[in-house]
C-alpha cells in the first residue's frame, strides 16, 4: 500500500514532492500514470487517485484498533494461563506478558482424567462426525449435481432445510425416541448434514467440465467409479473446505451436548467450558486438586484448550477463503 | 443462495443421447435432451441411474430422520404432551398452547426482547461488514490484506462459549478492564451484567464475532464490480466518493437487498447460545428471547406441548416474513434469494 511504496521511496532516496511537473503538455491519463508511478504500486490502476494521508491516518487507525481487539483478548487469556503465581498476585489477576511462563495451571487442569476424557469426546465427535458429514454431504451433493432421476425433487427436499428449522422440541424428541439420549451419538448424527455445506459441494460438482464424466462412462465406470476416481480428486479444495467448516462446526458445538448428555464423563470441551469458567463453577474441586493455581489461570488454561484446536486448523481454512471456493458458491 | 435456476439451466445433462447431440450447441442440445428425457421410460431411467439414486440414500434418511420426521413432531403443539404417553396417545387439545401463550407474559417479555435485539442488530450490524469490505477494498498491498481478512475472519470460527468467556475475561466483573479501573480507585463498570445496556452488549459480541466475516460476501461482489466503469468515471472526473456512490454502491445494490431479505425474515432468530449463555448473569428479563423461551418452558420447566406451539409460530412466522421480504425485492427489481421457476 501507499504507507509501504513511500518508505520505499524514502530508502531509494526519491523525494516524495514534486510529481507531475512535466505532465502538464501530456494528456491527462499519462499523467496520472507518472504521479502513480512516482509512489509505486503495480496493484494500484493508473486512474485511481492515492489517497490523501488524513483518509489514510483514519484508515490506518481504524485496521489497528479492530486488530488489536481481537488479537488482544486472545493474547491476554492466552499470557494469563502461561503466568505464575507472582506476576499475577502483582498484576492484579492478569498479565499481557508471563515473564516466567510455566505450565503449573496446564498441569493442574490435566492432572485428573476429567480434562483429558473432555478432550477425547471433542476428538472423537469431531472426527467421526466430520467423516460421516463429508460423505453424506459428498453423496448427496454429487447425485443432485447432474439431471437425474429424482433429482429435482430431493434437491427441492434439501433447500426447503434452508427455509425452514423443525424446532428444538421436535428435535429433542426424535433423539430420545431414537435412544441417542447421553450418547456420543446424539452430538454426531443431527450434525452430519448442512445444507449450506451441501450447496457449496454441489456448486462446486457442477462446474466440474462433464466431458471428463462423460468420457468416463464411455469407459464403462459406474457413477461411484466416476465420484470416486475423478471427481472426487478434483475437488480437493472444496472437500477440505467443507470439512474444515464441519470439523469446527463439530468442535465448537456445545448446545447439543447441555441437551442430549447428562453424563458428566461425556461432557465435550465446549461444555466444560461453560461449566467451569463462563458460570465459574468450582474447577478445583472438580479435579479433587488441594493446592491449586489460581483459578483465574485454570480458568485461562481451559479457555486455551478450546481455543488452540481452532488456531491450529485455521491458516489451512484460512487458505481457501481467498480462491474463492465459498464465495463462489453463494454468489451462484 | 437458494436460487439454483440459472445454475440448473447451464447444467451440463448427462449424456442421454451423445451420438445425437450436436457439439459445441449447448442451445440445440438443450432442447435435445429434454424431449429426449421425455421419451425414455422410468425403467431405463431407474437403471441408468440407479448408482445416483443410491447415493442420495444416506442423505434422504439423514433429513427424515433429523428434519422431515421432526417436522411432523410439531404435532404436540396441538396436544397436552405428555412423555410418558407419547405423540400417539396424549390429548388433542387444539390451539390452547397458543392460548395459554398468548396469554403467558412471559413470552411477550421474551418476544420483545428477541425484536429489540433484532433492531439493534440491524442498525448497529449490518452495516459494518459492508464498511470494514469497503476500506478492505481500497488496501492496495496484498500483504496487509491478506494479514488483516485472516485476522478479522478469526472469530468466526471460534465457538460462543468461547465468546462469551473472552469478553467475561475483559469486561467481566473481575475481568481486565474492571481491574484496572478498581486499581485507579474507579468504580467496576458492570459491563457483562446491566440488564438495561444488554442488548448493546449482545451486539457488540456479535460485531465482534461475526463482522469480519459477514464482509467476504460484500468483498467478492466488490470484486465482481466491472473495473472499467471506475476507469471511465475516473476520467471523467470523478473523485473518491463519487465514484463510491454511483458505482460501488448501486453495484451492491442487489447483494445489500438480499442479505437484508435474509435478515428480516430471520428477524425471530436473533441468536440462541449467546442469550442461552448469558442468561444466568443477565437474567430472563432483558436475555430471554424465543428461542431460549422454548428451551426454559419446554424441556427445563416440562412444558413440551407450550415450549413446542412457541417454537412453531416462530417458524411458521419466519417462513412467512422471508416470503413476504422475498416478494418486495421483486417488486423493487432485484432477484432475490429464490424465483418463482425454482418449484
């Protein structure tokens, strides 16, 4: 940006004044093309104006204060859970900062099996839950992508999802009626299908070039052959996308668990988080530790727990946001 | 987004007849194809297609089992539920659950509550996105594009739980900023827990939460834009804001149209787990809105059959508003979220 170009300018030893002085004899667009050129940026188009330094100041501020609002309150619990006892008696409970960073409240949060039992239902309901969602919603999309039989209808039957929710009672229901209730797979199965994640998939199957499809079942392969051995490898973006958004979806639910689990050793991570740090419950006599941290730090540590699995798979999500496989889908 | 017309229009056919169809004359095939459909009998066409019909299998059973079946469960809506009796054995009752809940203040609390909250959220959301989209698309490096979109889409992804706990850890009552305001001999601001600024508070977390993300939308229309129609204005002579309002602006025109359409007929979902989390520290009166109104007189207080009439006439009233949202964006020209030729 113009901030970059003119520090650029700057060690080049290119005065910033003085631009268009010779282009008053040419025409209009050359000039502009000089004055962008003097503050150089191949992605600025020659018609665009820079901006003058008051709107890019208020620019500037506005980028820094809303970075600043999300990076610091990760930062804060995440510092906070690394401190030891000192820095935090000094500071009041939190610190930006550990200057002696220890593991003690990791330690105490994971000395009982409870944690660890937490993290192993979140492990498994996202795992399982993503696989079984990636192939319904594969399946599913792929057969509606083409003329088939049936295919208008059942697409019509999945839109409708978009329009419409059964409610939350119904929905309690069916589970108990199926014996789901405090199982694992309570929090799995209402969750293996989206049809926001099926639009995406299919939009996706659709602009895949039919030739390759057609040629294929020239060669005699059936449509599980075609899924299987072209399509399917020429959609790795989309499958990965959609799987991230399950996967996170899985990992962050925390309502279907307060609904369908009773069970205290199946309780998900989301739900030990609300537990034992948004309503605050006693932590410490849950883990049956005597000299515990502080339980602001345990606290911090759990929140970390929950938060790291997210940070860890972002930049892979984060990679596909700007090729434009979702946005692609929501503007078809 | 539900628009699938024009999608299913250019959808390549399979090849019913490719010997007969001419190449590279998708207009003539077209046509081709579909009296060709029309010729063959469903027997030929269950076996040609059999392997497809078998994959929506797993699909179909997931939305009897998880939506059309539970759909019909509103049934106890009309009935006194009881669950040791079951659907099939509990009293008819008619349309008393809707009579008790008209008559239940509490559910006209939860009511206003959920329409308070939507007007704050559409006044103070929904144009942010568009803003933070439009200063997005006038960074010029990539770089910091690229830094500032990854770190603006973060909290998206991160879960409500984890929400609130962030902004319990800075705002809360011992939280950062109460801390600090307590070491400089202020009084704690109670930030999390003042019934009467919730509603700010509840949009603010979703601002926080959701902003940056609800920008992809407007920045991939913001791409579509035809470059040349700056150009000339450019040239022309217009300046800055100029070209922001006769350009940018009607250019996003019909995607504003359409996230507000969306908007407003979900008007009565304002948000579930983060009324449901804060609903101990803010308590029922300024939190409870439809849907956690549901869940507490449903399956909390064993009250199905009303928890159920509730959730109902919410949905049913969202059908109809998104409907109706629908129909006025036609009316005003734009394409909104589906067409008539979809059904």
């Amino acid at each position: 940006m113009a901030i970059n170009a003119q520090v650029r300018n700057a060690s080049d030893g290119t005065p910033p004044s003085g631009k268009p002085s010779q282009g008053k004899q040419s025409n209009r667009k050359l000039s502009q093309r000089k004055r962008s050129g003097l503050t150089f940026n191949p992605n600025r188009p020659a018609w665009k104006e820079p901006a003058s330094p008051l709107y890019q100041c208020i620019k500037g501020v506005i980028l820094g204060l809303i970075t600043l609002s999300i990076v610091l309150p990760i930062l804060l619990v995440v510092s906070t859970s690394l401190a030891d006892d000192q820095q935090l008696v000094q500071a009041g409970g939190y610190v930006l900062w550990p200057t002696h960073p220890t593991l003690q409240s990791y330690e105490a949060i994971f000395s009982g099996s409870f944690m660890f039992r937490a993290l192993g239902v979140s492990a498994v309901v996202t795992a399982v839950g993503t696989l079984l969602a990636l192939f319904v919603t594969i399946t599913m999309a792929y057969a509606t992508s083409r003329p088939v039989l049936f295919g208008r209808p059942v697409l019509l039957l999945v839109l409708f999802t978009l329009l419409f929710a059964p409610g939350l009672i119904p929905m309690f229901l069916m589970v108990k009626q199926l014996g789901l209730l405090n199982t694992l797979w309570s929090l799995i199965l209402p969750g293996i299908f989206g049809a926001f994640n099926f639009v995406v998939m299919r939009s996706f199957f659709m602009n895949i070039p039919q030739e390759l499809v057609e040629s294929a079942r020239i060669d005699g392969a059936g449509d599980f052959k075609i899924l299987w051995k072209i399509v399917l490898p020429l959609s790795k973006a989309v499958v990965a996308v959609v799987g991230l958004f399950y996967a996170v979806g899985f990992w962050n639910a925390f309502f279907n668990a307060m609904l369908y689990i009773n069970d205290q050793t199946k309780f998900p991570v989301q739900l030990v988080l609300r537990n034992y740090v948004v309503q605050g419950g006693g932590l410490a006599d849950q883990l049956g530790i005597a000299s515990a941290p502080p339980p602001q730090s345990m606290q911090m540590a759990i929140v970390v727990v929950a938060l790291l699995p997210i940070l860890l798979v972002y930049p892979f999500l984060q990679k596909h946001f700007n090729k434009g496989v979702i946005t692609g889908a929501i503007k078809g | 987004m539900i628009s699938t017309t024009s999608e299913e229009r250019q959808a390549p056919s399979r090849p019913y007849c490719v010997a007969s169809r001419p190449p590279g004359k998708p207009l003539g095939a077209r046509k081709a194809r579909k009296s060709a459909a029309g010729r063959q009998s469903l027997r030929v066409r269950w076996k040609r297609d059999r392997q497809m019909l078998l994959m929506m299998v797993p699909g179909l059973v997931f939305l009897l089992l998880f939506f059309y079946i539970p759909i019909l469960g509103n049934v106890i809506a009309f009935q006194d539920y009881q669950p040791f009796l079951g659907i099939l054995n509990s009293d008819w009752v008619g349309l008393q659950n809707f009579v008790d809940l008209y008559f239940d203040p509490d559910f006209w609390v939860a009511l206003r509550n959920t329409l308070v909250l939507a007007l704050w959220q559409l006044v103070l959301f929904f144009p942010v996105p568009l803003g933070l989209a439009l200063i997005v698309d006038s960074l010029m490096s990539t770089k910091i594009r690229r830094w500032f979109q990854s770190i603006v889409y973060l909290p998206h992804f991160l879960s409500w739980v984890l929400v609130i706990a962030l902004f319990q850890q800075v705002l809360g009552g011992a939280g950062l900023v109460n801390n600090e305001l307590r070491q400089l001999g202020l009084g704690a601001i109670p930030f999390m827990t003042n019934p009467d600024t919730f509603p700010l508070l509840a949009t603010v977390q979703l601002v926080w939460k959701d902003a940056g993300w609800a920008m992809i939308i407007f920045l991939a229309s913001l791409a579509s834009i035809d470059g040349s129609l700056y150009e000339a204005a450019a040239t022309d002579g217009a300046g800055r804001w100029r070209r922001m309002w006769h350009i940018t602006l009607p250019g996003l025109r019909s995607i504003i149209v359409l996230l507000l359409i969306l908007r407003i007929g979900d008007i009565l979902s304002v948000g579930f787990e983060q009324f449901l989390l804060q609903h101990d520290a803010v308590g029922p009166g300024a939190s409870e809105v439809l849907d956690t109104f549901t869940y507490f007189a449903g399956v909390v207080g064993g009250g199905w059959s009303m928890g159920a009439a509730a959730g109902l006439a919410k949905g049913v009233v969202g059908a109809i508003l998104i409907f109706a949202a629908n129909k006025v964006a036609h009316r005003m020209g734009e394409p909104g979220i589906f067409s008539k030729k979809v059904g």
